[in-house]
C-alpha cells in the first residue's frame, strides 16, 4: 500500500483574528486548496496566498520566479549594528565564505511596511541543490546570527550548530491566511484546520505561534496591597477559570476560595478587602489541555 502524503505542514494564528496554514509543498493551482475549520462542512474565510515575506521573515528566504530571495528582518537582531557592519549569507552553495568586502553575497536594505529589512536575491541555480541546502545569516565582523525561534526550517549540522534550510518544495507559496469564524478564545481547546477532499480528510490543530508570545498585560503581576484591600494577579491567558486559595495554617485547616475574575487577555484578578500579610495562598487553575504537552 502506498503512503498518502500529507497535505497540512502546520497551522497557527497570528492574531485572535487571524491565522495561517502552512501547506506540505507550494500550491501551484489558481484555484483555492480545500480548507475547512473545524469540520469539513465550514470553509476557511478569506482564504488567500500569504505575502512571501511572511514566510521569509521567520524562515530567511522565499522565492520569486527564477530567484530565491534570502531575507532578514532588523528588529529580530537588535544587538547587531547592520547599518554599519552590514550582513552576509553564507551556506553549502558558496562553501560557507560569504565573501566579506564584496557584493556578491551581502543583503542590502529595504524598508517594507516601516520594517527595516535586509535583502538578497540570488538564482535558484546559485543555491539550489539535491534537496534540503543548509544556511546562515553572518554579520559582517564575522558573527553567526542565531535563527530565529520557531522557524520551521532549522537544521542542526555536525557539530551542533543550528542553521536554516532551502526546502525546494516549501518556498512561500504554500501558505494561506485566513480568518477564522470567532475570535481566537484561549481557554478553550485547540481549534483545527481541516483538508477534506474526495473522500480523504486530515488535520492540524492550530498552535499559538509567535502571537501568544506576544500577549501582554498592561496590569501589574503579582499580590500587592492597594486601598486596605489585597490584590492578586496572575497572568494565565490559557485558563477557563482560575480560583485563590488563601489559608495562614499550614494544614490549610482554614483555608477560604475565593473566584478570580479576567480582567483582560491574559490576567485573571482577585480583590479581598483584609490585610493578607503573611497569608498563604496558592491557585486552582482550569482549562484544555494543549494536546502537545504530552
């Protein structure tokens, strides 16, 4: 029996309106692929070819036509003086010598969208090999760049260095945004985008990605005392409910539950109007679990 390959590489938000499935090989047909969320009968909204930089800006390159496009965005290296320094690509298709001094491999500037971006476009035949072609970012005092974290093409070679990758079937032009029919509910279990076509179906649950990483609370953290009440905080912005628990015996003979409220993404708030120093306490936290945690 032939193996079925699959169709789906990955998929996670970007927004709690928006997402983006990575397909397994570039999409080449002018028509949609069959995507649904959560049950085949319910078709992805505003299903679109993502912007090549979208992949390139964590995965370093994308193509376009006969040239592959090494790209680095500024802000992910912020210890580094570019303008100054400038930055190289170097991998197995120059033997590693980005060629300090010279045009030949250094990336030049480009600002997209207020974003400071270093650009490079090479010939698919200058770096394309037999499969997967390893790479790197170098500044131009000879620094290794390090990858960034989540891109889904990182290698690592003998030595234990991490290094990105050329996929010659993974160039950009497989991923699709979306939005989703609600807005993203983080207590709640993991949502999936489905491929259902001619009777075969698979999916992908959708992860987090970058965006949850960057959930923020503007709320202090922590337990303070604030108008002769004591505050607690937690940021918690995967849970469906979170309870206090606070008790001074130490066999919790006297210990007294109290409901947390949300108060906004992440933060969950409880206010008891005593004086709690040197009180214990401690949380019941409830949600789904991540189905990747095990």
């Amino acid at each position: 029996m032939s193996r079925i390959q699959r169709r789906i590489h990955s998929a996670h938000w970007t927004s709690s309106t928006s997402g983006i499935v990575s397909l397994t090989r570039d999409w080449t047909k002018s028509d949609p692929p069959p995507l649904f969320w959560d049950n085949p009968g319910q078709p992805l909204e505003q299903l679109q070819k993502a912007p090549l930089r979208e992949f390139g800006d964590v995965s370093g390159y994308y193509t376009q036509g006969s040239m592959v496009t090494f790209c680095l965005r500024a802000s992910r290296y912020p210890n580094f003086d570019l303008e100054r320094c400038g930055v190289y690509v170097a991998g197995e298709f120059n033997g590693w010598d980005p060629g300090f001094g010279g045009d030949a491999w250094r990336l030049a500037e480009l600002i997209n969208d207020g974003q400071q971006y270093y650009v490079l476009d090479v010939p698919k035949q200058l770096c394309y090999g037999r499969g997967k072609v390893s790479f790197k970012f170098i500044s131009g005092r000879g620094e290794w760049m390090e990858v960034p974290t989540g891109a889904p093409n990182i290698t690592m070679d003998a030595d234990g260095n991490h290094n990105l990758y050329i996929h010659p079937h993974r160039t950009g032009h497989h991923q699709f945004t979306f939005r989703p029919p609600a807005p993203l509910d983080h207590s709640s279990g993991p949502s999936r985008v489905i491929w259902a076509e001619d009777g075969y179906e698979e999916s992908a649950h959708m992860m987090p990605g970058e965006y949850l990483h960057e959930v923020d609370s503007r709320y202090e953290q922590g337990v303070f005392f604030a108008d002769g009440n004591t505050v607690f905080r937690i940021f918690a912005p995967r849970a469906s409910s979170v309870r206090l628990s606070v008790f001074r015996n130490p066999d919790h003979s006297d210990a007294v539950s109290h409901d947390a409220a949300r108060v906004d993404m992440g933060t969950w708030e409880a206010v008891l109007p005593q004086d709690c120093d040197g009180a214990y306490y401690f949380y019941y936290i409830s949600g789904e679990p991540d189905p990747f945690s095990n």
